[in-house]
C-alpha cells in the first residue's frame, strides 16, 4: 500500500511530502515506543499508565500485514492499521510522532484511508481513550460516538459519512 500526497503545513507556505509504506515485522519496536510517547499523557490523566504493559499491548496485537508506515519525506513519522473486522474495517494504532502532530498530516492520511474504505463500502469503527484530542479529529471525518466507559470511546463511520 503506497500512497503519496503533499499536505499543507502549519504554515501556508510550507508542505509536508508524506507516504504509506507496508510495515514489516522489524518496525513492530519502533511502532511500540512511538505508542508509549503518544498515548503517555491520556494514559497518565486516567491512571492506567503502565510503560512496560503499553508497549506490550501492542507487540500483542502487531500484524505487519494490516499495518502501515507513515512516512514524512523520508522519516518515519507514524503508522496506521486497518484490519478487516465482522462488518467493515477497525482502524487501530493510528500514532503520530508529536513533531509532526498539528500539521494536517493525521487529517491527509485518514482521508485517504477512508476514500479506500468508502470506495468498498465499508463502515469504519475505532476506540479512543475517554478525553483525548484524537476523538476530535475523528468526528471531523465522520466518526459518531456508538458506545463508551469510563476509559475507552467506542466510534462507527458509515461509508460516505460527512464529518462535522
């Protein structure tokens, strides 16, 4: 899975190159302390941080098959996977390097993750951890709330779903 757009940046005149890349199984290390840094803070507000079992979670639940790299020009910059699921695709360990947050590249790579995703008619569910800035970001793309606990938001994108 390749794709390659050029994302506007904080500032207007400045553009971020981004690619998918298929991941292998020697990046399940990186994607583990990349998961560690990202969900640190929402983990620590609810009391369940743990840095060996955050890491371990997800070595737990690594495919390289359904796992993508981000990359921005050349580096690497996060990672995406999109597995099949009962009734459509679940979009997990969606992470971003804190360096390249806040520049439009999560809204320019789940775009195109979900054109795919619309293109087969699939709807789309995710989880969030209750209160982070990521849920934001989903409901932007069309994700509407389908069930929550006192950790975890449970979201559903129907195909063609307009965001708010």
């Amino acid at each position: 899975m390749r794709a390659g757009r050029v994302v506007p940046g904080v500032e207007s005149d400045r553009t971020t190159e981004w690619a998918l890349r298929p991941a292998e199984p020697a990046d399940v290390e990186a994607i583990a302390e990349l998961r560690a840094v990202v969900m640190r803070p929402d983990l620590e507000r609810l009391g369940r941080y743990d840095e060996h079992r955050v890491r371990q979670r997800l070595r737990d639940s690594f495919s390289s098959q359904y796992t993508s790299i981000i990359l921005s020009g050349d580096v690497f910059a996060g990672c995406v996977t999109l597995r099949p699921a009962e009734d459509g695709q679940l979009l997990e360990h969606f992470y971003l390097d804190p360096s390249v947050q806040g520049r439009g590249l999560g809204s320019a790579v789940l775009r195109t993750l979900l054109d795919r995703t619309d293109a087969d008619g699939l709807l789309v569910r995710l989880n969030v951890l209750q209160g982070s800035a990521a849920r934001r970001l989903y409901e932007r793309h069309g994700f509407t709330l389908e069930t929550q606990d006192p950790i975890d938001v449970y979201m559903v994108r129907q195909p063609g779903a307009v965001g708010t």
